[in-house]
C-alpha cells in the first residue's frame, strides 16, 4: 500500500513527524532506521522543538544510522557527526547505533549492524530520503532487491552531492543498511522536498518498479508512506 502525502513546504516537518508517529503508535519500542542528510533536518528540528514542549517521548525507540561515508568517523561530514548536531538536540532521544567506517574488518562490521537489526526483529520503520538519482541510503541504482547490510561503491551522482561538504576528501564508498533491512520495515516513510527532486520522485512513483531507480522497490513494502513538499510533488501525475 503506498500513501501519498503533499503538503506546503512550511509544513513539510511537521508532515514527516505525523507520518512518523503514526507508523510509531503501535508500541513505545519500536525499531527505527534513520537518514541523514538536507531531507530530515526539518523532521529533526520538529522533533525537538516537539519533545521541548514536552510532547514527544522518543525514549524508548531503538535507532539505527541507515547508512555512513567512508571516511574518518569523526570527519565533520560523517553521518554520525550529523546525528550529534541534530538528533542528539531532541531531548530524550536514544543513542543511534551507527556504522564504524574505520573499523578494520568492513565486512565484520556489516555483519554485526545486520545481526542488531535482526536482533531487534527488523525494522518498524525505515525512514528515508531520496538520492537525485533514487537511491535510499546507499543503495545506489542497480542494487538488488534483496540486498543487505554491505559495503557500496558510492556512485558519481552521490560522490557529487557529498562534495558540498566533503570536498576533495570526498569518499568514494560507503556502509549501508540494504533494501532488504529497508523495505521489509512495517512501514517505510520517503519523505523528500524541493523541486530538484520532482523528477526522480516522479519516476519512483509514476515509473516503471525497477532496480534503476532503488526508490520505486518501495511499492513492494507492506505501507509505505511519501511525504512530499508541493514542489518534490510537482511532476507527478495524479
Ligand atoms: P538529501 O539527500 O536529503 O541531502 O537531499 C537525500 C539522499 O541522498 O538520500
């Protein structure tokens, strides 16, 4: 089932909260896999001004980093350093469990995040942006459906957005939760804003299922949830 949401750019995280508490109501404990990047900031913001007021309880939730760069782990442009500026500002969130990119057996270390995840019986939910050319996590085009947790080569079009922040140290792999851990979530939420990404959000929804586009996979998912700003929404059919 695919539950499509547009609503006001003013209004996009406060949408992505709804979403989330929605797929969250069933237990205080659910397990969540959580993105980084421009997408969530307004989502993360939400929730902490939310929780301030003292009301949101995320304290009981169990977080997983979906994904993390090939670089040094507390570079300023690591995933886990995002998580410290905006996730840890929400007051009572739960510690992330996050990806070691220097661990020195990288295999090992997909293995153990696959083995915590499988642990904690899957996600309830995955929560998601959208790449330019329709990724989730690192699950660059041509991922296969049953993917797993794993090391990734990351493609240009990512190599290209990370070189905002990371330069001329931009990694060129990356550790990812896979489209199997993602869409095998109860509920998967893709939220994305911003006209630039109306034409990949159109083919992951309007366009054909395919690997080429990882995004579009999300149609196999029990529910999943878009959460679109008028602009994201802007070539989509309906
Ligand atoms: P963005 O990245 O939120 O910075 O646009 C989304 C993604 O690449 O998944």
């Amino acid at each position: 089932m695919t539950d499509i949401r547009i609503v006001p750019a003013a209004d996009f995280g406060g949408a992505c909260l709804e979403a989330l508490q929605e797929a969250g109501a069933r237990s205080r404990s659910i397990t969540v896999g959580l993105p980084t990047g421009s997408t969530p900031i307004a989502l993360y913001a939400e929730m902490a001004s939310v929780a301030a007021a003292g009301n949101l309880d995320i304290s009981g939730w169990r977080p997983f980093a979906i994904d993390e760069y090939g670089g040094a782990r507390l570079h300023p442009c690591s995933n886990r350093r995002f998580f410290e500026r905006h996730w840890e500002s929400i007051s009572g969130a739960p510690e992330v469990e996050q990806f070691d990119p220097e661990a020195p057996d990288l295999e090992a270390e997909a293995r153990r995040m696959r083995e915590a995840i499988d642990a904690a019986g899957g996600l309830d939910i995955a929560l998601l942006g959208i790449g330019l050319n329709g990724h989730v996590a690192f699950n660059e085009p041509g991922s296969a459906a049953g993917s797993t947790v794993r090391r990734v080569d990351l493609s240009e079009a990512s190599r290209e957005s990370a070189r905002a922040c990371w330069g001329d140290e931009t990694p060129a792999w990356g550790l990812t939760l896979g489209l199997r851990e993602l869409f095998s979530a109860e509920t998967v939420i893709i939220m994305a804003h911003g006209a630039a990404k109306a034409d990949i959000v159109a083919r992951a929804i309007d366009g054909p299922e395919t690997v080429h586009v990882p995004a579009s996979l999300s149609r196999r998912s029990a529910r999943a949830i878009w959460v679109l700003d008028e602009a994201a929404a802007s070539r989509l059919k309906r």
